[in-house]
C-alpha cells in the first residue's frame, strides 16, 4: 500500500470516529495537518485538511472553523505550489468572512492583501492591483490618509507596478508612501530606505539618473547613520549611486563609488569571492565607456581569475571526493582541469595552483607504487 493511500485512510478514521462530534474531529485533523506542514510533508497536510474541510461543511455556516481550515488550505496549497487553488480557497475564506462580519471588518484586509500577493504570483496584476485598492479604503477609512497602513499600500501598489515594468506608473505612489513615512517618522527614518531604493529603482528604469542619484543619496546617508561607513549593508545604495552617476557621465563622482563598491564586497564575502567578480565587471564596462581600456583590462582579468580560483577550488574538491572512493582516473582527470582553469600564473590563485600540482604529484607517486606493486606480483 502506497504512502499516499495510507494517509488517506488516516484522515478518514479520524474523520469517521469523530462523525458524531464534528467539532472534535475538525480539531483533531487540524492538529494532524499543522504536524505534518510543520514538518514539510505538504500532501499529508493537505490530505487532514480536506478531510477537516468535508466535516465543516456539516457545520454551521458562520463557525469559525470553516475560516481556519479554508486558511489552512491556502497555505498548504501556496507552499507546495498550487497558487491557483491556494486563491480558490482564500477566496472561500474572504467570502466567509465578509458574509460573518460585513465587508468592513476590521481582520479583511490581511486576507485581502494575502490575495494580493497570491495574483502577482499568478501575474495577475489587474486583479492585485482592484483588490489592493479596495485594501487602501479599508487602511483609509480606519486609520487616516497619512498613516502607515496607507503607506504600506502606496509601496505594495508600486510594486505591482514595477512587476509589470511600468516605473512610470510606479513613481507616483512612491513618493506618496515617501510623503506619508517622512511626516510620520522624519526624514533620516530608517524605515524610508525600501522605498527610497524602489523609487531610485524606478528612475534608472526611466534612466532619469539626476533624479536617482538625489534618492540614493538620501539612502546611502540614512544606512551610513544606522550601519556605519563599512558593512554589507551599503552595498545596494553604493552600487545604484555609482551607476546613477555614470549613467549621467559624472565619472570623476562614479570612480571612488566604484571603488568603494569593491572594498565593500570584499569586506562583506571575501578577495575571492564571486560577488567581487560581477562587482569587477562593472568596473570594467566603466573604464570601457571612458576609452580607458588599459584598466578596464585589469578590472577584466582580475574577475576572470576569481572566477577561475572558484571553478577550480570546485574541481578540487570533486576529484578529493573521487580519490576518496578509490577511482584514480577521474581524480586525474579533474586534477588536470583544475590546474588548466587557474593558469597562466595570477596572484589571485598562486596558492590553489600550488596545492593542486601537489595533488598531482602526490597521486602520481601513489600511482606509480600501485603499477609497481603490481608488476612486483605479476612477476612472482
């Protein structure tokens, strides 16, 4: 018998022995479903909660469970994928809700904004965008124009925006969910800084770099109260700043950042690390732009000899693994790769390059004692 089958037989005993005690059994399944999503095992999951679905139907229709297990549904249904039928059973949940507690409930807009995020996932915009303007009456009826709720709604509406590719569209509701933070919290609040770097986002998309710049600016300097002038952190606002400023030819300003950007990978992951790589690269379109081959050329073979150091450090560690098993010649073969990747000789990798012609010397000389105890036996 399948796995799937006795599951299934699970959930229907304890739907059966509790036949006569719906809320019991609605219970007891809920129970079974929530230890099962907790530990991963969605089908399972989701098997106790359409059993507990088909005992709430056989109560009445404002109980509570009924909301419980069709929010149950949902989550199990969104994690193992189904977001169409997670959105079927949401809208089971609102409905039940709105009829229980009217269309003002208090409680609506979280399910209302759960749906939200569920359509941009089936990228149906239309649908996250009316049902997020019906979040923003609520937000505004409850809690005023110029409140955080608000707020939130403005950022979460452009970014349904940019998902669509409309920064145009987005800029708007940027700057008023700006407008809104500033006068609640002031303006060096660290909770601007997801919208300033959407907003920021948004002009280079519209490549009004003047207007990208002001806002990354304004970013950088609330990270740098809160973090400091080194930390990952900063990254992001470092990297857009640099960039808005090239895109307006202000290379003289965009070279230090550029620079910095460097340091601050490689304080954040490391000298040899992939990041600092792709970091190189756009130092090296910079250089490009400028006619500056001569360092955009450096700026290129450093990033190649990260990535070589990475491809073979990765090399190294497969053909460990098949010495280890005993397979000589694919240790060899990946031993011979390895050294290939990371020549001719860099700085960069000296140090791997040395350790992996040791390596070959080393499995050489084991080898050549296997061929020579053999002969030896073949002999007698």
């Amino acid at each position: 018998m399948s796995a799937r089958c006795t599951i299934a037989i699970a959930c229907l005993a304890l739907a059966g022995a509790a036949a006569q005690e719906p809320a019991a059994g609605i219970q007891s399944l809920l129970d079974s479903g929530d230890a099962s999503y907790m530990h991963g095992d969605y089908d399972a999951a989701r098997q106790s909660f359409e059993a507990a679905w088909e005992l709430g139907r056989n109560t009445a229709t404002n109980d509570p469970a009924r909301y419980d297990v069709l929010k149950r549904l949902m989550r199990v249904s969104a994690a193992s994928g189904d977001l169409a039928g997670a959105d079927r059973y949401l809208q089971q949940a609102i409905s039940w809700r709105e009829s229980t507690f009217g269309p003002d409930d208090p409680k609506l807009p979280a399910d209302l904004l759960a749906a939200v995020g569920i359509c941009r996932g089936l990228k149906d915009f239309d649908r996250a965008m009316f049902l997020l303007r019906r979040v923003l009456a609520l937000d505004n009826a409850a809690s005023g124009p110029d409140s955080k709720p608000v707020a939130d709604d403005y950022s979460r509406m452009a970014q349904i925006y940019m998902d669509q590719k409309m920064a145009d569209s987005a800029v708007g509701p940027l700057n008023l969910a700006l407008s809104i933070r500033t006068a609640l919290a002031g303006p060096m609040d660290v909770t601007l800084v997801p919208d300033f770097d959407r907003l920021a986002e948004a002009y280079v998309a519209l490549r009004q770099y003047d207007n990208a710049e002001y806002i990354y600016r304004r970013a950088l300097v609330i990270r740098e109260s809160v973090y400091g002038k080194v930390h990952a952190d900063l990254i992001a606002s470092v990297d857009g700043l640099a960039y808005a400023c090239f895109g307006q030819q202000k290379y003289d300003q965009a070279e230090p950042l550029y620079r910095r950007l460097i340091d601050l990978w490689i304080f954040s992951v490391g000298n040899d690390h992939p990041m600092v790589a792709i970091a190189l690269d756009k130092v090296a379109v910079f250089y490009k732009e400028q006619k500056k081959f001569d360092q955009a050329q450096e700026a290129e073979n450093h990033a190649n000899a990260i990535r070589a150091r990475s491809l073979a450090t990765g090399l190294e560690t497969e053909a460990s693994w098949q010495w280890e098993q005993g397979k000589a010649a694919p240790t060899k073969t990946l031993l011979d790769r390895a050294l290939k990747t990371v020549e001719p000789p860099d700085p960069v990798y000296d140090d791997l390059h040395k350790e992996i012609e040791s390596m070959l010397y080393g499995l050489r000389r084991e080898l050549a004692k296997q061929n020579a105890a053999k002969a030896a036996t073949n002999k007698k």
